[in-house]
C-alpha cells in the first residue's frame, strides 16, 4: 500500500468542499487543507505543500485555470486536477494548456477516479 | 384695370380711324402709330396679368392709350381735337415713369419722383399751351378749331413747346444715367430684369432727347421722325421680351422641381434655387428656438436690412416647413416664386418623410438588435445560475449519496439499493440540465472563446463523417458577434448531418480586414433553403441583427455552402 497522498482542495462552494472531503479523505487521500478562492489556495499550497490539489475551474477571484499556471511555476512538483459542474468539453483545449494533470467532473468524483486521473 | 384695358382697345381703334381720315395723314405713321399703341396695350394687360400687384402694367396702358390719343387732334370735331392737344405730349411723360418705375413699379428715391412729376407738368403746360394759344385750324388744313382757344400766339406757343421740349430732352438724358448707375450697382436678380430696358430705354431716350431738342434745327427731319416713330413702337417689345424671358423661366421652374425630386441634400437645394432665381444670397432658413436658422443650424443674421431681404414661407399655413430668404425683387414674379416654393416645399417634405423612414428603420434594426443582444444576455445568465445554482446543488446531492453508499459498504442492501436509485435520479437530473443549459447558451463559447467552441461542434460529429476545420488567428471578438459565428456554424454542421445526411463536411472561420468570415460546406443532398423550418431563418436574422450577411447557396444536385460575413467592430 502507498502512501497517502496529502490533498489540497480549493472551491469557493463549502458544501462541495465537505463532500469531497468525506469522499476523497480516507486510505489514498489526506485532505490537509481546504481553501476558498484562488489566491487563497496558491497560500494555501505554499503553506501545507500538497501533493495534490484539486481545484475547481470557477473560482470567485480567478479562474482556476490561471491558478494552475501560477501553481505550476513554482510547484512544478504538485499534481493539479481541475474540476467543475461542466464537461471537460466546455472548455476546449484550456485543460491541457494550463498544466493541469487532468480534469474531473464533478458528478464523477470519487476516490477511484482522481486516482485513475492522477495515475492513469 | 382690364376694364381700362378694353377702353384702350376700343380707343385705339377709333383714334386710328381718325388718323387716317385725316387728309394730311402720312399712311406710314398712321400704321406704326397704331401698332405701337397696340403693342404697349398687350404689353400692359400681358404685365397686368403675370403681376397683378404691380403697377407697371397700368403704367404701359397709359402709355399706349396716351399715344394712341395724340392721333385725336386730326379729328374735325371740335371737343375731339381739343382732348388731342391737351394730351398730345402725355405718352412722353408716362414713358419716362414706365422707365424710372421698373421693374418695381414704385419711384424708389425723392428725385426720381420729383423728375417724373416735372415731366407730367411740362406736357400739361405744353397741352394747355397748344390749346389756349394755338390756332390750329388757321395752321393745317381740315383741323377744327380748338374750344378752347382763347388767342391765337404762335410765338408765344412756340417757346413753351421748345422749352418743353428741351425740358423733355433733360428728363430722358436723366433717366438714361440714372438706369445705367442702377444697372451698374445692381445685383444680378436686378441686373437681368434691367437688361433689356438698360438697351433700348436709354436708346431711345437719347433719340427722343436728340430727336426734340433737334425738331426745328434741322428743317427736313422725315427720317428721323420715322427711325425715331420705329423705336418708340419697338419699345414696348422690351418689356413683351422680358416676360417671354419670364414664360422660359417657367421653363426653368419646370427644371427645377424635376430636379428637386431627385434626392438632393439640403445644401444642393438651395444652391440649385439661388442659380435658378439668380439669386447667390437666397438661403433655405428653418424654425428653431433661436429664430431662424440656416441650414447648417446657424442663426440667420437678417441684420441691418441691407442688403434688403424678404421671407416667404414654404408650405401651407399650420405646416410651415421653412422659408426662403431672397431678394425682394423675387417677389415681383409671384408666380415664379409660388411654383419654386411650392415645389421646394414637396422635396422638402420628401426628404422629410425618407429622413423620417430611414430614422424609424435604423431604430427598427437598432431595437432588433437590442432585443436579440438582451435574449442572448439572459440566455446566458440563466446558463449560469442553473450552472451555480440547481447543478451545483444536484451534484453535491448526488456526491453524497456516493459518499453514503461508501460508508455503507458492504451492509445494508436495501439502503444501499435506495441510494443507488438516488443517485441515478440525480444523474438523470443533471444530464437533463446539461442538455438545457447547452442549448441555452454554449459554456465553452463564454468559457474557451470560438475557435474552441467551433472545434468543439466539430468534434460532436460522428467518426464516419470526414470533417476539415480551418481556424485562422482570431482577435478578441464582440459577444454577439462570436455568437452569431458559432450559431451558423453549429446550425450548419447540424443542418448537414441531419438533412443532408452529408460525409465530407468543410468549415472554415477567418477574420481579415475587419470582418468575420464563417463557411460551412457539404456535400450533402442540397435544395436547402430558408423557409425550409430548418432554422436558417433564424440565423439569417441573427446576422443581419448584428449587421453581417448570410448567403446560402444550396442546388438541388447536391451540397450546401452557407457563408456567413460578420463586421468585427459591431457592438
């Protein structure tokens, strides 16, 4: 068994945030901080130096697609997963762009499927 | 005054007959007398009735009844001859004002009332002269004698004649300064009604100033008589010419208010009404708070009066539609000036109405716009709140009926059933919304821009269709517009699976010299067309809403090419 992943999630809906944490805490991922905002989870990223940070593409003070580059300049290190109540597919070629590890939407999350997107 | 005019005829007919009964009677000048009565009788009732208000037309009938009365002295009866002397003179005098008179038919200034008011006291003078002093029965054969004659004084008669005569000669060479500084200060509307009477008036004033002062110096003087009885007839030609010059200037009003109807602006108007009245100071005015203004929206400066100018009002009383300002002497032809303002008041009312039609249509297409901008806009917020609101809400649901079924792991089948069918509902729900929201508004349009969203439409296709996308550089592109763009393309690409059932599908998008080119080709069954319900009505309105074009060429042997031509600046 490996072990657990630290996971930072970011989202500006608190409710999602606590079901994500209820889903996606447990033998593979140790949620070690939630934030709200974008430049709250670049702190947030700084702070507690996630592996993993799941982020979500509507963010209230930048698109999370601009808080994946700046997370990749300097955490090049840090697995970035977008995810959003919308399809990949509405976003066109921006996923790939941005340096994000992938994309999950989020009527499909779960332990299983940020794996697979993290690993596959 | 047609009642003087009918005396005159009558008059001129009997004065003729007496004239040439008379033995003495020179059969020459009883015929140029008789037309040159008559010519100045036409001449007078033809002015009389283009211009009713103005006097010069009674002014020529006294000149023609006047000449035609100086034939009265060869009748043999009495109170006959005796009119004939009184009056014999008077034609002079009648002249000289028709000359100083014209064309207004006013005496303008002090002194040119006070020269005509001498030259009707010399004929009375000499009239009465001829009539108490002269014996004219002792001195030409078949005269009769004058009623009143009080004493025949032929040398005393003599000298008042010769003085007025001479008085005569000094008035004529007056009027011939006086029209020639008029004609020399005058504007050009002035100038070309003085021209003709600048030529002969003068012309004969000097022959009438020579001819009188030379009458009983140069003994045998037949000729000049005659030249000068040929000139005094053609005289009255002048005037006949000036209104014929008016009748082509119907001619000319004629011109204009076919000219007027083609679409002028405002400006060219007025410059065609100043070159066809002559008058380069006539200006189009309109009614603004500030009085009256130009046509650029200046106030007109009416100023001192000088030069003097004069308003006439275009259109009917309760619809003034503006006015003329131009040189009073326009006035003088009120029919000239009734058909130019008659006809300017059409064209204007013309422009007014096409103003007024291509107004209501720019804010038509304006509104259209408007209301397609705001169907879009809320399209768009609805998107978004079902996105933030009801499918956030409903995949936090749906996360936490996962997260229920996790923890209940292996125990509890018939909950773990429950949840199950719970979390299909919810997915079922969320697909649903998805679908809603896409046809709403597409998220990647806001989200990725259109050359994503083109692709994106591109790829929904099925493998078997061969697709070939060309995508060129795009710049920042206005909301409505990149809308329009992806709407043609995903109605088109749709239009080409679905109906034309094509395989090879073409789409390529383009922004070059401030335009948006969009064109979907198929190869597809073809014989689309607008009223067909396959939605291209609504993209043809969609372009046109924000000023592009759609063109859609479609035979009926096979493929479709809709091309859609959107400006990159609209807003």
């Amino acid at each position: 068994m490996t072990a657990r992943r630290r996971l930072l999630i970011v989202d500006d809906d608190p409710a999602f945030r606590a079901v994500a944490r209820e889903l996606l805490d447990g033998e593979a991922f140790h949620v070690v901080s939630e934030a709200a905002t974008g430049s709250a989870g670049i702190g947030a990223a700084n702070g507690v130096r996630p592996e993993v940070v799941l982020l979500d593409v509507q963010l209230p003070d930048v698109s999370g697609f601009d808080v994946c580059l700046t997370l990749m300049r300097s955490h090049a290190e840090i697995s970035v997963v977008l995810c959003s109540v919308r399809d990949a597919s509405d976003y066109g070629p921006l996923v790939a762009e941005c340096g994000a590890r992938g994309f999950v939407a989020k009527w499909a999350l779960s332990t299983e499927e940020l794996i697979r997107v993290l690993d596959g | 005054m047609w009642g003087l005019a009918l005396f005159g005829v009558v008059f001129g007919v009997a004065t003729t007959t007496i004239a040439a009964n008379d033995p003495n009677a020179d059969p020459f000048r009883v015929t140029v007398h008789a037309i040159s009565g008559s010519l100045y009788l036409v001449s007078g009732m033809l002015a009389h009735y283009r211009r009713p208000a103005n006097r010069i037309g009674l002014l020529m009938l006294a000149v023609g009844i006047s000449f035609l009365s100086e034939d009265l002295q060869f009748s043999p009866t009495a109170w006959i001859h005796t009119l004939g002397q009184l009056t014999a003179s008077t034609s002079s005098a009648f002249l000289a004002h028709l000359a100083l008179a014209f064309p207004t038919g006013r005496l303008e200034t002090r002194p040119r009332r006070a020269l005509i008011i001498t030259g009707y006291a010399g004929v009375v003078t000499m009239g009465f002269s001829t009539a108490l002093f002269s014996d004219q029965a002792a001195h030409f054969r078949g005269n009769a004698p004058g009623l009143l004659l009080i004493v025949d004084l032929p040398y005393f008669n003599h000298a008042v004649q010769t003085a007025g005569r001479f008085l005569a000669a000094f008035i004529a060479a007056a009027i011939v300064i006086i029209l020639i500084r008029r004609w020399w200060r005058a504007n050009a509307v002035l100038r070309s009604l003085l021209t003709p009477v600048i030529v002969v008036m003068p012309a004969t004033g000097v022959i009438t100033a020579v001819g009188l002062a030379l009458r009983d110096i140069v003994p045998t003087h037949d000729a000049f008589v005659r030249a000068y009885d040929v000139l005094f007839a053609a005289l009255p030609l002048m005037p006949l010419i000036w209104m014929l010059h008016y009748f082509v200037g119907r001619g000319t009003v004629n011109r204009l208010a076919r000219r007027l109807n083609e679409p002028l602006r405002t400006a060219e108007m007025q410059d065609l009404l100043a070159r066809t009245l002559r008058d380069d100071s006539l200006r189009i005015a309109f009614w603004s708070e500030a009085g009256l203004v130009d046509i650029h929206g200046v106030p007109l400066a009416m100023g001192s009066g000088r030069p003097p100018r004069t308003i006439t009002v275009i259109g009917r009383s309760g619809n003034r539609q503006a006015v003329l300002v131009h040189d009073p002497l326009l006035s003088e032809d009120p029919h000239v000036l009734e058909s130019v303002t008659a006809a300017t008041g059409l064209a204007l009312t013309n422009q007014d109405l096409s103003a007024q039609v291509a107004a209501q249509l720019a804010e038509v297409q304006a509104s259209r716009a408007r209301i397609v901008e705001a169907a879009d806009a809320e399209r768009r917020r609805i998107e978004r709140n079902l996105h933030d609101g009801a499918q956030q809400r409903l995949v936090t649901a749906l996360l936490w009926a996962n997260a229920a079924r996790r923890r209940l792991g292996q125990g509890e089948p018939a909950i773990q059933e429950q949840l199950t069918r719970i979390a299909a509902q919810l997915e079922a729900a969320l697909t649903d919304i998805r679908e809603l929201a896409r046809g709403l508004h597409p998220a990647i349009l806001t989200e990725a821009g259109l050359a994503a969203a083109v692709k994106e439409v591109v790829g929904r296709l099925p493998p078997e269709v061969r697709v070939r996308t060309e995508i060129g550089p795009l710049p920042k592109l206005a909301t409505n517009i990149e809308s329009a763009a992806y709407f043609v393309v995903s109605e088109a690409v749709t239009n080409a699976l679905k109906h034309a059932h094509a395989v090879h599908v073409e789409v390529a998008v383009a922004c070059a010299d401030g335009v948006l080119s969009v064109s979907v080709r198929d190869d597809g069954r073809g014989g689309a067309n607008a009223s067909g319900g396959s939605g291209l009505q609504g993209l043809l309105d969609r372009v046109a809403t924000v000023g592009g074009t759609l063109t859609l060429n479609s035979p009926e042997q096979g493929g479709t090419t809709i091309k859609a031509v959107l400006p990159v600046d609209h807003t």
